[in-house]
C-alpha cells in the first residue's frame, strides 16, 4: 500500500527501510519530512567513506555495523565506501 502524506494519520509513517536521511517523522501532530540531516545508515556511510579515504583501506572487511542497521544493508554500504 502507498503511502499518502497528504491524508497521513499518526502515528502512521511511510516504509522508510534502507533511507539514508531522518525522513519523515510526526512532531506537534504534524507530519514533518527531514531531507537533511543522516539517520544511522547515513552516519555510517559517511564514516565509512571517511575510513576509506584517511586509512586508504577498504572498508568492506570492517566488522562493526550499528545496531540499528540491518546486516545486509551494511554490508551494501561497505561496497559502496569502498567504491570511492
């Protein structure tokens, strides 16, 4: 099913899996889209990319993922540092 933000009920969200920003998010009984700032998957891609380049290393065999980020999604993001 599609998500309508126009007609949105909280504390309803969109299916927001694999973003990389905060994206939607109900504040004041109002629905509030953030386009802006990383969620944890962004974080994490951005210090990945920071490890490739300062370390010259791939980041790919690294082993800590945030909790909060699935394994899979992960390990995608590794091969995407690494890629840089």
């Amino acid at each position: 099913m599609n998500f309508d933000a126009d007609h949105a009920v909280a504390p309803n969200l969109p299916i927001q899996t694999n973003s990389l920003n905060m994206g939607y998010y109900w504040k004041d009984n109002a629905l509030v889209f953030d386009p802006n700032h990383a969620n944890e998957s962004g974080r994490y891609l951005g210090s990945l990319i920071c490890y490739a380049i300062l370390f010259k290393l791939s980041p790919e065999k690294l082993k800590y993922q945030p909790k909060e980020v699935p394994a899979d999604f992960a390990a995608y993001l590794r091969s995407v540092a690494a890629k840089q």
